[in-house]
C-alpha cells in the first residue's frame, strides 16, 4: 500500500505504478513474440506485438471464437509456444488450442468455439452464401451445399470436442494443438464459421477459386476494442 501522502501526491505515485506495471507488460508481450521469429532477422515491432496479442486477448475473452494467425510464417509449435510465454504473463484465462487445417493455424478459445458450433448447428439453417464465379451477384447458397457444408462443421465441431478430453489428461495451463484436414472443404467456408462471422462464402471450388465479389459493390463493417488490460490507448480491430 501507498504510505500516507497528500491526495495530489498519492495520485502522482499511483500513475507512477501503473506506468510502470504497463511497461513491464509490454516488455513481456515483446519478449513473448521471440517464440515466432522464423528467417526473420528482426522481431516485429513493439505496436505489432501489441496488436498481435490483442487479437489473442480477444480470443480468451471471448469476443470472438478464433483467430487465424496470419503475422508471419511461423509453425503451429512455434505459435503454441508463444501463446504459452503469454500464459505467463498473466493475461490468459481461458483454454486456448492451437487448431492446424492444411498449411493454416488457428488460435481458438477452445470451450467457446465449441458452443459457438454447436448454436450454429442447432440452427434453422446454416447461413452460407454463394459467390460462385457463375453468380451474377452473390445469393444464398442451395440446400445441398448448406447440408454439405453443415456436415463438415460437425465434423470439426467433434473433434474439438475430443481435444477437451485430452486437454483435461494434460497438465493444466497447458496450451494444447491438434491437427484436422479434408480436401473436400472449402477453407473459406470453414473459416468463417470458425472465426465467428454471421455468415460464410461459398463457391465451387471444383469449378474456380474465384468469385462473383469483383464486380459486386460492398459495404464494409468493422468492429474495434479498446485493449486497456495491454496498455493505455491501445485499439484493436477485430472485425473487418
């Protein structure tokens, strides 16, 4: 506790601290990211490891399920270890899990990606939508691409499932990682339902990669948060 001082000079002290304690926070997010370096001659800078951990930080609290790691090519062990130095800084609560499809790595707060797929199958429909380069504007997707669609979220869904059963037989704290793939999906359908997006596009990916989007005029949303528990005026985009 502060000693006995006048209020001004108490209220000095106490911006001394937490300037302080922020420093050494960030210092620590820093140090953190050494874990990703990979043919990299520098680390990131200080505003992106901060940024960096603000997208992790909006996955243990919950505001969005996953995270697609997309900062640098970094290995799913480099990116486990990293989440686990930031476990010790004390600003994770939650079960996160290292999740691999393919060549991509996805951060997820485990039990909430979970609920979130489980509302989205208890669901009337799965919101899918077809940007199929045929399209001439993008419309909601037919019932049997929603079925196959809704198929291969169950199947990710369970296997999330069965990473709670062997993250509770592993020591606790522990950030765990597991691997999944089929050449049937359509990454960017799976991707939008694990990131947690009101809907998914879908194209047929047998016929093109490419989509009916470029000539389609779009409005663009984005959602931000303030990440004081990082430091003092730091916003984060987490939507776009």
């Amino acid at each position: 506790t502060l000693p006995t001082m006048p209020c001004a000079q108490r209220r000095s002290w106490t911006r001394v601290i937490v300037t302080t304690m922020e420093a050494v926070r960030r210092d620590q997010l820093v140090f953190a990211t050494q874990s990703l370096r990979m043919n990299r001659k520098k680390g990131f800078s200080k505003s992106r490891c901060l940024q960096l951990a603000a997208e992790i930080l909006a996955v243990d609290s919950g505001l969005k399920p996953s995270f697609l790691f997309d900062y640098c090519a970094s290995n799913a062990e480099q990116i486990q270890n990293y989440v686990q130095e930031l476990r010790k800084t004390g600003l994770l609560s939650e079960h996160l899990h290292v999740l691999s499809i393919q060549d991509n790595i996805l951060i997820t707060n485990l039990n909430r990606t979970i609920r979130h797929l489980e509302r989205t199958l208890q669901g009337n429909d799965v919101p899918v939508i077809d940007v199929s380069l045929h399209r001439k504007s993008p419309r909601l997707a037919e019932s049997w691409v929603t079925q196959q669609v809704e198929a291969q979220v169950d199947i990710i869904w369970k296997h999330l499932k069965s990473q709670v059963i062997h993250a509770e037989m592993s020591t606790p704290g522990v950030v765990t990682a597991s691997e999944i793939f089929s050449p049937d999906w359509n990454l960017c359908t799976v991707f939008g339902f694990l990131l947690g997006f009101p809907a998914s596009y879908w194209f047929d990916s047998n016929q093109s990669f490419e989509n009916c989007l470029g000539m389609t005029q779009l409005r663009s949303f984005s959602v931000s948060a303030s990440c004081p528990r990082i430091t003092e005026n730091l916003k984060h985009r987490m939507y776009s």
